[in-house]
C-alpha cells in the first residue's frame, strides 16, 4: 500500500507532516512522490488566514475527485483546515476517511492500528530540514487566528529536541531551521534560544543553524554575541514586525512598542558580522492612517540588515478580536488603499535586494546546493527568499563556495570557485 503527503503552508507544517510519515511507514505503508499510484492521500492544511484557507480548500476538492477516479483510494485531512473549523453535522466530509487536527499524529496511529516505538520522529530526507522547538502560541495578536487552532505556548523538552537533531542529521540534513508559532519564548531551566541554538552548534559543528519567527517580545538578548561566536548559527533573523506605529501595535495587541524593534535593529546593524533579516507585515490594518502607513515605510527602508520583506494585507479573519471591532468601529482600511499600501512596501523590498545586490557582487560566498543547479546562501532562507542559480552543476547537499557572478533581486548567479 502506498501513500502521498501534500504538505500546505509553514514549516511548522512539514514536520507534522514526517511525524506522519514516520507513523505511515511504522504501519507498512510505503511513501510515494506522486497522488496517482498512491491508495492514501494525507492533506496536511494551512488556515492560518483566508487566502491559505481557500488554497487547502482547492486541494481538498482536487483530491476528492483523486479518490472517485479508483475505488479504495482514501482521504486523510490533517492540520489547520480542521483545527479551526470544526464538523458542525452540515456534510461534505464523507468522502474523506480520517480527521485530525494539527499534528495529531497518534490519532492517525490509532486509526491505522500501530503503536510506533519510542518517542515521536520524523521521516524525511533532503539537505534542509526543520526541528519544531514549540507548539501553539500565547501572546493573544488581535489578528491571528493561531491561538484559537493551535493552543497555548507549549515548549518541547531538551532532550527531546536534541534526540531529534541527532536524527535529522543521520537522515542527512546539512541546515537546520528551529521553528515555533514563537520561537523566542523557548525555555527551559536557565536555557533560553540562544542557549538551545548553541548547545546544537556544538553539539552538530558542521551544521548550519536558521532561526524562524521570532516575535520582538521575545527576542534573545544573546543572539547577536552568538552570531558573532558560531559560524554554523546563520546570521538571519526572520521577524514578525507587523508594523511600526505604536498606534497600530497597540491595537494589534502587539505588546512592545516601536523602539523595541528599533532596539533590535540597531544591534543587528552594529555587529561585526552581517546580518540578514526578514521582516514579516501587515499593511491596511484597521484604523492605519497614512501617518502610520509612513512609519512602517521609514522603518523597512533605515536599516542595513533588512534584506527581505515578506508583507500581507489585514485579512477579517472570523474569531479574532478585531474581526468584530473593525466592523463595530467602521474604520477598515479600503481595498484600493490597502492594495496600493502593499505595492508600495514591494517597492521598498526591490530597494532593500538592491542594495544587498551591490554588497555581494564578485564576493566569494559559501552556497548551500539544494540540488544540482540551484542552493541558497546562509542570508537567505531556502524556499522563501532568494535563489542561487550555479553557472554548472555542484554535487546536491554540499555547501559549494561559489563567486557572485551576477545579482537581481531574489536570483544570484554564483560560479563554482575550483
């Protein structure tokens, strides 16, 4: 029997999606690249706003039609698809077999009658992996639906995120992201992130280490001395600003103000090391004013280590907080202005590739190979951000040390150095 995952959405979402596998294979089922020759498919959602919504949605209605092409075929709905909208008894769920929601992995188990041994792993392969640090979130965002389908902060123990580095590096990872919903507000004893990001350099040397979400609240005072100290712990932070008025983060419910980011910025620029940051937006929230909409603006562009800037128009998204306080105040942000918002601050993202375009021409960089053409460079996020195109083929998942050739944006040409 064969089986197909189709992973939507995060990071965070991939490793739920082994923690399946490893229980699929566990059971005797045998993965398969393609939906065709498969008998089970496991759609693992993403819901976390409206456009991830509808796109889990088009993939369900595509492998519901999957399943009547042969009979026996069965459908698994994973994720946050069914984490936020629960069976009301309405119907439309009965062509898929199972239900379950964010990385219920034992459930599935459960269902397929196997009890896997040992503690919860994961099944994958590939040069970059992720290690899930924490679930759920608490900081309670006016916007962010997160709470509501994921839970409370809930961080993973150290040796088991340990056990599970161990592991990922014998199924041959080279980079390694630590991702939560939050990851600075990792804890444990006198342990913060810093401490953890250092324990696995040490512990893994010739692995680079790539921090995700790290909301400025719980940004780790040590980060920046690691990065100076650790050469394996990227010099990227991936940041969810969201904005840079006071007045909107206060309603965002942000809990920190505009100088908290500053703060952190103007530590990241003064370092001898570079660093690169990817900032995280929202533009035409409620009540954002052009002043505000300004501020954000003066923000992305004033700092050296900006490099990336992945920015999204506020979505009502049903449940959370300012859902219903925009309609009850009636100062919702209008399309036209929160889509010529958004086109500007993509402007601002071409000025910041730009610049670092200049920096990094005829410079000799290390470049992990995510295959024979293509890798990524240690500012830069695999996936999400800018691509290295090689000018010949380098042999997949090894870190090559290439030439900048030519740079456009989120495409760097690099030439192998011999």
């Amino acid at each position: 029997m064969k089986y197909h995952v189709i992973s939507l959405g995060c990071p965070k979402n991939k490793v739920d999606s082994e923690r399946f596998a490893w229980v699929m294979n566990s059971a005797g089922w045998t993965h398969c690249d393609e939906p065709d020759p498969s008998d089970l498919i496991i759609l693992n959602t993403c819901a976390f706003i409206a456009p991830a919504t509808e796109e889990s949605l088009e993939y369900l209605s595509d492998i519901m039609n999957w399943k009547s092409e042969r009979p026996g075929r069965k459908i698994v709905l994973a994720g946050c698809l069914p984490g936020r909208y629960s069976d009301d008894g309405s119907g439309g769920l009965e062509d898929i077999d199972l239900v379950i929601g964010p990385g219920d992995w034992r459930k599935l188990s459960s269902w397929l009658g196997v009890v896997p041994q040992g503690h919860a792993l994961v099944s994958g392969s590939g040069s970059y992996r992720y290690l899930k640090i924490a679930n759920g979130c608490s900081n309670g965002c006016a916007f962010c639906t997160i709470p509501s389908i994921r839970g409370g902060f809930v961080p993973r123990q150290l040796d088991s995120i340990l056990r599970e580095s161990d592991l990922l590096v014998e199924q041959g990872a080279k980079e390694i992201g630590l991702v939560a919903q939050d990851s600075g507000n990792w804890r444990q004893d006198d342990s913060d992130l810093a401490a953890l990001a250092e324990t696995l350099a040490v512990r893994h040397p010739s692995i680079w280490w790539r921090l995700y979400y790290l909301h400025p609240l719980h940004f780790p005072g040590r980060l920046p001395e690691i990065f100076c100290k650790h050469s394996n712990i990227l010099p990227y932070v991936d940041m969810p600003v969201q904005h840079a008025s006071d007045h909107i983060l206060a309603r965002m419910g942000r809990k920190h103000d505009v100088r908290t980011i500053e703060k952190i910025m103007e530590t990241l620029d003064d370092l001898p090391v570079e660093v690169a940051v990817r900032y995280t937006v929202i533009t035409g929230y409620p009540g954002e004013t052009e002043a505000d909409f300004l501020s954000l603006m003066d923000f992305l562009g004033r700092y050296r280590s900006g490099r990336h800037i992945a920015a999204f128009g506020w979505y009502p998204e049903e449940g959370t907080l300012e859902y219903s306080r925009a309609i009850d105040r009636g100062d919702s942000v209008d399309d036209s202005t929160a889509s010529r918002r958004l086109a500007t601050i993509s402007s601002v993202g071409d000025s910041l590739y730009a610049d670092w375009d200049e920096r990094l021409g005829g410079r000799e960089l290390d470049v992990l190979a995510d295959d024979p053409l293509t890798g990524h460079t240690k500012w830069d996020a695999p996936e999400v951000d800018a691509v290295v195109s090689f000018t010949e083929p380098v042999v997949a998942g090894t870190i090559v040390r290439a030439k900048i050739v030519e740079s456009s944006g989120a495409v760097l040409v690099a030439e192998p150095v011999k």
